[in-house]
C-alpha cells in the first residue's frame, strides 16, 4: 500500500456539511496521483511516501481569501454577486465579470444600483427570475432545498454519473517519457499544459500541474480579461497569453501540435466550433490528454448554462443545509471549486500514468454539481466514483489548529510583493513551491518555452 499519513486538525474547515473531509479526500487522492508519477517517471522502486496535512489543506482551499498584493486584501465577490429575496424565497446571482453584470442588469431592466435590483427582485418569483437571466447571457439560479434539487431533472442526470468520468479516446502509442531522477521529484516535468480555463475550480488544477513541474500556458481571448485578483491566486507557476481562437488558428494549431494535456472550462459545447472536443483534439493530436470541467456536467437539460461555485451550492440544496430556507448559508471555503480542481489535476495525473503503460489518447470529466453531489453524501468513497478519493488507509496523526501561517509564504512578483497559500500536495522528494510566482494576465508571447 502507499504510504500515507494524515495530519487531522479539527476545526480546520468548519461548516455543518462535511467539507473538511471532502478537501481531505481531494488533495490526498492528488497527491497520491502525483506521488505514482514521480516513481513511475524516475524509476523508483516504490512510490514517495505522501502527506497530507489539513491545516495544508484548509489554507489552500481558502487561498483567494488569504492572497495579499502588496498587502492589499483581494476582491473576491462584486456587490451583485450575492442572496437577494424574491417574492417566494431566494435567488443567488454572480455578477463578479463585468459582462455578467450587464446582462443581469438588463435582464432586469434597472441601472447598476443594488437598491434597484433588490427593488425588482423583491416582485418576481425566484423561478421566473433564474430563467430571464439564464436567457439574457447572465447567472442566477434559485435556492433550492436538497429535497427540491433531488426532484429537478438536472439533478437526476448528474447522479446517473461517477465523480470522474474518464475514457480512451484512440489507440495512440505508448507515451514515453524521458527519465526524471532529479531533486525535488517533478512528475509532470517537461509537460506542455494548455490551460483553457477560467476561475476557480480549472486554474486550481493547472496551478497544481505547474507546481509539479509542466510547462503551463494559459489561453485567454483578448477581449474578455480575468479578474486580476483572482489571476494572481491562481496564476502562480503559469504563463499567461492572449489568444483570439477565431482569427489566429494557425498559432493555436501549432500549440497544440506540442501540448500533453488540454484542460478545458467553459461551459460545454462553447468551444466546440474550435474544434476543441475531447474527439477533435485527439484526432490532431493523438496521445494527448483532454481535461474537461463544468458547473452542472456535459448531460442534462442545463448541460449548456453557465456557473460557478456559489451557484452550484444555492441550486443543489447546499445553501440551505449550511443555513436555512429562511437564511441561505454558505460553505467555509469555496470547496465545490478547490476540491474539483484537485480531482482535476489527480485525473490528469492518473490519465499520463495509464498512458506509459497502456498508450492511447484519453479524456476525463468533472462537474462541480457532481461534487456537491458527493458532499451532500457525505463524501464517503464510493466504487461508483471511479477514483478512489476518500478510500484511502494512512496514518493519522491529532494535531490542533491554530491558523493558516504556517502554509503562508511570500515572494516579490510583476504584479508586487504577493502573500500567497502555498500547495497541499506533499510528498516525500517532491517539490515545496512553485518556480515562479504569477504573470501579469496576458504578457506573456503566445509559444512553449
């Protein structure tokens, strides 16, 4: 068996769901996946004994809260991205991207004022006004309790489907990798990454991806800039460029040309008419390894709208189990996101793993309702899940908890002087933080190293 040891701090991710467990089973089913890969890549004998440590893990999946630029606290919710009352209970909005917030605002007709929105959401029903948004380009969905989500078809889709699916998409050869027996022990050294993702859950993958040593080069259209603060969360490790998909294909063609691992985030079928399914992109290129994330999963009648974190809680019944019908909660940390992230990077790690030994261009699926699913569950391991998170035997030791510092660290950037939470993937020989601390969004020149 692998080993393992948990470092369990009580009270480090407190909330009435247990969340604290299902960041656990995460970052340890990530580290695991990174562990094998490092001993598979530089010929170990056995695998790096891992560790995983919640105080680790607690400041990790809080580390948007916990960056400082220049000791400035970031901005992480607009003052529309929030609960508002409706004429029959709630409805949560995410507005934090100024497009979003357009269309929000026109879907409702009133000016940027929250007095107004408030005003007009106070005389329509919650249903009516998840609808009208959803069909002006915007994001809301209604607070739905759990009874209530179980009862809706989305809902059904999602529990048809493991927590990772995953699938070989061709016959392509045995991936071959060059040996790796280097100090720390990077598993995805010499890995070109593609990062089509936006906030939080896709960067959070790749950030991890660019910790264990790939090549990570972030795509964004030119038009559509990232939320800076959140950039620079997840930014650290990467490169950042600007790439307009429509106009300039032959430079995406030759990225990929050179790409191991596609990670993709926006909501199914957007980028499709780019020729970016898991199908198309395995044609071009074979061997390669096509992540693929979403808010509600690539099934459903919701299978096409957009989401985030804060919406997947209000609409599967979670803001209600971490508050009330009366007084929407929330979770301590935006762990739907966080979590799923992790899961990412393992399934990828795993996807390069299997390919060593059995070749063949692959694909893996995650989707933030299914891993509210698995909370709400419990998060317990489940042979139905396909990844083995949360299954896992270790050593565990009792430790308190006494705050996020010690997982703390700072380092002088473009973007300043940046505090910032640091990887809890560790295992023994691997590495303890990124090589490079975040580029400014978008200047980065759009080619590998």
């Amino acid at each position: 068996m692998t080993g393992i040891k948990f470092v369990v701090r009580e009270g480090a991710l407190q909330g009435r769901l247990p969340v604290q467990k299902l960041a656990r089973a995460c970052v340890a089913e990530c580290t695991l996946a990174a562990a094998g890969l490092a001993a598979r890549r530089a010929g170990l004998a056995g695998v790096p004994a891992a560790r995983v440590d919640d105080g680790a893990v607690a400041t990790a999946f809080l580390s948007e809260r916990h960056l400082l630029i220049n000791g400035r606290a970031p901005v992480n919710f607009a003052p529309l991205s929030r609960f508002w009352r409706t004429a029959d209970g709630w409805v949560r909005t995410h507005a934090n991207y100024p497009h979003h917030r357009a269309r929000l605002l026109d879907a409702l007709g009133v000016p940027e004022d929250a007095a107004a929105v408030e005003a007009a959401l106070a005389e329509r029903s919650a249903p009516d006004v998840e609808e009208a948004v959803y069909a002006a380009g915007g994001l809301a969905v209604a607070l739905r309790s759990p009874e209530k989500w179980a009862a809706h078809p989305q809902a059904a889709e999602v529990a048809k489907r493991p927590l990772v699916e995953r699938g070989r998409l061709d016959t392509a050869r045995v991936r071959a990798f060059g040996p790796r027996d280097t100090s720390p022990l990077l598993p995805a050294a010499g890995l070109r990454v593609l990062d089509l993702t936006r906030v939080l859950a896709g960067p959070v993958a790749t950030r991890t991806l660019a910790l264990l040593g790939a090549d990570v080069l972030r795509l964004d259209p030119p038009r559509l800039p990232e939320l800076p603060d959140q950039h620079a969360d997840t930014g650290l490790g990467k490169r950042s460029a600007t790439l307009d998909l429509a106009t300039d294909r032959q430079t995406f063609e030759e990225l990929l040309a050179a790409a191991d691992v596609v990670v993709t985030g926006y909501r199914p079928g957007a980028l499709d008419r780019f020729g970016l399914s898991a199908e198309a992109l395995a044609e071009r290129r074979p061997g390669v390894v096509v992540a693929q994330l979403s808010a509600w999963g690539t099934y459903g009648p919701w299978r096409e709208r957009r989401g985030f974190d804060s919406l997947v809680q209000a609409a599967t019944g979670i803001a209600v189990l971490e508050g009330s019908a009366e007084r929407p909660g929330a979770l301590p940390a935006q762990a739907l996101d966080h979590g799923t992230g992790y899961l990412l990077a393992a399934a990828v790690l795993r996807a390069l793993t299997e390919q060593s030994y059995e070749g063949g261009s692959r694909f893996v699926r995650l989707a933030l309702a299914r891993t509210a699913r698995w909370l709400t569950d419990g998060a317990d391991g489940g042979g139905d899940r396909g990844d083995g998170a949360g299954m896992v035997a270790g050593d565990v030791e009792n430790d308190s908890y006494a705050g996020p510092e010690p997982w703390l660290s700072e380092t002088d950037s473009a973007l300043g002087r940046l505090r910032y939470a640091l990887s809890p993937v560790s295992f023994e020989g691997g590495p303890a933080d990124w090589s490079r601390p975040p580029a400014p969004w978008g200047t980065d020149a759009a080619r590998w190293h």
